[in-house]
C-alpha cells in the first residue's frame, strides 16, 4: 500500500472491515457485542486495583488487549511497537501525534494478531495479554490540552432556541459559522464519574435580585466528541481536503449542564460555570479507520446555504457524514435500588448533524488557531428531527415545563441526586459488521456543602 493511501484511510474500507472476519476471542465474535475484530478501540487501563501506570490496550470482545504485551510478543512492527510503549503512563497522545499512517498498521497488525484464521499458536502466546473488561480499571485515553464545544445539532439549536424566541429560534448566523465556545479540560472525566451537583448563581424570572444555591435544572447534553491527531502549527491552518487526516477517532460525550446557571450567565460571553464543573467521556476511542464503512453524505437541505468555500470540499460532500446512533438512557437511584434496568429516553443520530467533523476541524484552525494532538472537539447536543429525539432534557421537558414520566411511576423535568445517565452509541450499515462505543455513564451527586456566606 503507497502512502498516499495510507494518507486516505479514513474513507478506506479494506480487508479488516470485512464482515466475515471472526476473532479467537471468542466473545468477540458474538451478536451485539461493541466490539467484534473490526472495530479495535483504543484506550487507557490498568488492572482494578492495581497502582501500575496506564497502559495502552484495545478492546475486543468483552476482554482488554494489552498493546504492551502485544509490542513484547512480536506482534507489532519496531516503529508502531515504539509508538505504543511511549503511551505507557502518558495517554494516547504518542500515537495521536504518529499520525494515520501508523494508526492504520497498528490496525492492520492488531487484525492479523487477534483473527481466528492466523498463525497458528497465537492464541495460546497472546493469552495472557488479554483481560476480562470487567476487572479493568480505565483512565481518560489521552491528555486533553485544549476542549471547545460545538453546536452542530440544528434540531437542538431550533428546539432550544424555540423555548427562547418562539418566531425566529436560529440565530442569523447559524447556517454559516460552526458556533462553539472553548470549554475546560481539567474537569473533563471518564465513564463512571460521579458528578456533584453545582452551586451557582441564579436569577427566578420574576425575582428582582439572584440567589446562590445547588442548581435545581441540572441536565445532560448527548454529544460524540472528536479527539484530534495531529495537529498543526500556530499560524498554519489545514484546509478541509486535509481537515480528516487530522481526527483520530470518536468518543461519546456528555456535556453536563447547569440549566438555571446558565439562563443568567451566558449573555454576552456565552457558557461558563453552567458547563465547566463536569463533562464525561467514553474510554474507548472509535478510531476514523473503523468508522469507514459508516461513512455517509453530507446532505444539505436545498433552501440552506451552501457552505462558504473554504467549509466545502469534494470528499466532505460525498463522506463527511458519520452514521452513528446514540441513544440517552436514564436509571434513577429508586430504579437501581429495585434492580431495574436504565430505561431509555431518546435516539438519535450523528448523520444529522448540521456540520461534520471536518468542518468543525477545519473552521477550528481557519483563523491560524493551533490543535494539538488529544484536542477534544464536542458536536454540541445531539437531537433528532422528531418529538421525543431531544438530546437534552430541557428539550425533552420543553424546558421543564412537562415532565417525563418513568415506568416505575417517578417524574423528571430535570435531574436528581442518584440518577445515573449513560449515553451509549453504535455503528450499523447494510453489510456491514456493527460497531459500538461501549457506554459513558455519569451519576449525580448531592451538592457540596454550601461555602460559608461571607460577613
Ligand atoms: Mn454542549
């Protein structure tokens, strides 16, 4: 393979997409499962318990590979084997920088390592490389310099902007610039945080002045996040004809929201401690190789504008698109009590999105602005065009106004201590082995003890 195809693996589907592709894991092989051969997520884990470094490992089936003990086994080629070892305690970001080339040979050499009709043997030298998922413990996949946040879903801008400006909910400015803000790495967390319920300033509209208090319209935003590859140097933008060569692969993302926190804030500046006290992610990066086979379109209505020309490009019109499914799942602490399942609230899907990946990317740096590799990018909420498909609360209640009723009986307008959200979301296509991300899954918490009031 040259490299300009190398270059181009984003949009490749080859030999380690093929459906028929089975693994000796044999838990991957299973209907269902997130993570058959074809999908190979990478993240960051360490045995439950254990105070060893995080390790590079993907996932498969319902078992962790250690990309450590693969490198020791001979499995790896020198380079990808160096690239791999240098994420040992430091995150994904070796890799990320190394760019798709290598990326896409870890693949290539992670299918021929883990596929049932390999060199014989491999399975019985490989075994003790591999751990079950549920004795794992996961760290953030990388080191997060930078975070901005999106606001690409058009059903979620018009839904919220609706509850705001009932005649004119999309801001001029909307179908012509991919809105976002820069958001705040420190707080970002992975599956399984737990989230105290902020303190903030809020202002009742018929009250005269604003109080400080526990947030009383906590909520969840249904995101996917883009991790960034390579990045580029300050001054240096990338057009989009390269913008995907930039993205290493996709997370799930739930922006936490303070809603109350952020009606009274945001004006003029925009969000700030309305979104900055949570945000969680998946462990498992998707990357931009297996989400080749859900390459789409990117499909525009024909009364919308079409994208200024450095937003527009041949290979975004015809692939820019990603299908993947997301839904939204709640399970109360009264649920969990009982052994309830999580019941779920919506879906919808990333295909959707008003802007794609590489428009977001490419609109990020088109001012000189500088991405480093690890960067997260945020889609914004996630909503569908249909009732019922909000990705956030505040639009499935119509902005707490009509609450949601729970099979056991319980109401929600907005979130309580003890709930547990968990976003899960996955790939399908005619032909196609599905994929998924696993879950992300955050559970709120009771306020922190009030500060002290001041004399
Ligand atoms: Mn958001």
């Amino acid at each position: 393979m040259s490299a300009s195809d190398l270059s181009n693996s984003w949009c490749q589907v080859d030999h380690t997409h093929d459906p028929d592709l089975k693994s000796w894991v044999a838990s991957a092989n299973e209907t269902g499962t997130d993570f058959p051969i074809q999908n190979l997520p990478l993240g960051m884990y360490r045995p439950m318990g254990s105070l060893i470094a995080f390790r590079p490992g993907v996932a498969i089936g319902d078992l962790v590979f250690d990309l450590i003990r693969a490198a020791e086994e001979n499995v790896l080629s020198t380079d990808v084997a160096a690239i791999v070892r240098a994420c040992e305690g430091e995150g994904l970001n070796p890799l990320m920088a190394a760019g798709a080339s290598l990326r896409q040979a870890l693949r290539h050499e992670l299918v021929s390592a883990l596929r049932a009709d390999g060199e014989p043997g491999l399975a019985k030298r490989l075994a003790g490389a591999l751990h079950p998922m549920d004795e794992v413990e996961m760290s953030l996949p990388c080191r997060i310099n930078g975070y901005t946040d999106f606001y690409t879903g058009i059903h979620h801008a018009t839904a919220v902007g609706k509850l705001f400006r009932p005649d004119n909910p999309l801001l001029p400015n909307y179908k012509w610039v991919p809105i976002g803000y820069h958001g705040r790495t420190s707080s970002i967390g992975v599956s399984g945080q737990s989230v105290r319920r902020p303190l903030g300033q809020t202002k009742a509209p018929d009250a005269e002045t604003p109080t400080f208090g526990p947030s009383s319209r906590l909520d969840y935003e249904l995101e996917v996040g883009a991790l960034v590859s390579q990045g580029n140097e300050l001054g240096e933008p990338f057009g989009i004809e390269d913008a995907e060569r930039h993205l290493f692969g996709i997370v799930l993302l739930n922006d936490w929201s303070a809603r109350d926190v952020q009606a009274w804030e945001y004006q003029p500046l925009g969000p700030f401690l309305a979104k900055n006290f949570a945000s969680t992610i998946s462990p498992w990066v998707v990357t931009s190789e297996a989400l080749a086979p859900f390459r789409q379109a990117f499909k525009r209505q024909r009364s919308d504008p079409a994208p200024l020309p450095y937003l527009d490009g041949q290979a975004n019109r015809q692939l820019g698109a990603i299908g993947i499914k997301l839904e939204v799942h709640l399970q109360t602490a009264a649920m969990r009590e009982r052994g309830d399942q999580a019941v779920k609230l919506m879906q919808s899907n990333f295909a959707d999105s008003y802007w794609t990946v590489a428009q977001m990317l490419t609109h990020h740096v088109s001012n000189g602005c500088n991405l480093q590799p690890g960067d997260l990018l945020g889609s914004g909420t996630q909503s569908g065009p249909d009732a019922g498909q909000g990705g956030s609360l505040l639009e499935l209640t119509q902005g707490g106004k009509h609450a949601i009723s729970l099979p056991n009986g319980e109401q929600r307008s907005f979130l309580q201590d003890g709930d547990s959200v968990s976003i899960v979301g996955f790939c399908e296509a005619a032909g196609r082995r599905r994929i998924g991300f696993g879950a992300c899954v955050g559970t709120v918490l009771p306020s922190p003890v009030k500060p002290h009031k001041g004399d």
